[in-house]
C-alpha cells in the first residue's frame, strides 16, 4: 500500500495515537513497533520520533537511541500538538 502527501501523514498519526495509548498503558514494545510503522509512512514525523524517544529514555540500553530520536525530532520539525520545547527540554537533560 502506498500512501503520499496528506494521507501519509494522517495515517502516521493515526498509528501514533494508537502507540500514545499502549505507550501511557506500559507496553512501550508494542508501542515502539507502532512507532516504525508510523514512521514508515512519515518518516520524518517529529511527533513519532518524540514518542520513540521518551519510550527509549526509560531503558539505560537506548539512551543513544533516545537522544538520536529527540535530534530527529527536532529537526524534522513537524509537529502536530507537542511542543518543540518538550523535545528540547529532554534533550537537554
């Protein structure tokens, strides 16, 4: 299935919102496989890889991960509700 523009967008968050879910419901594996699928249809998608960056975050493993998702994120620079700062501020610490 190919997906352009807009549409690929839209479906990106869709899947997103469903990985925002399992995220806050503590399956961050599930989460993060949403996250890929996400990302396969947007794959610059700041909000995503701002997801995938805080699921990483818990886990000293993927530290590197999550700070290479974070400068991803900003950098895409495509937002829908989460503010840049956020990234920023996680960035920073």
């Amino acid at each position: 299935v190919i997906v352009r523009g807009g549409c690929a967008r839209a479906h990106a968050a869709l899947i997103l919102r469903q990985a925002e879910r399992l995220a806050s419901g503590g399956d961050g594996e599930r989460a993060l496989a949403l996250l890929e699928r996400s990302l396969e249809f947007y794959p610059r998608f700041s909000e995503s890889l701002y997801l995938q960056a805080l699921i990483y975050q818990e886990s000293q493993d993927t530290l590197y991960r999550a700070r290479s998702a974070l400068e991803q994120a900003l950098e895409s620079n495509r937002w829908l509700s989460t503010p840049p700062q956020a990234a920023e501020s996680e960035l920073a610490r």
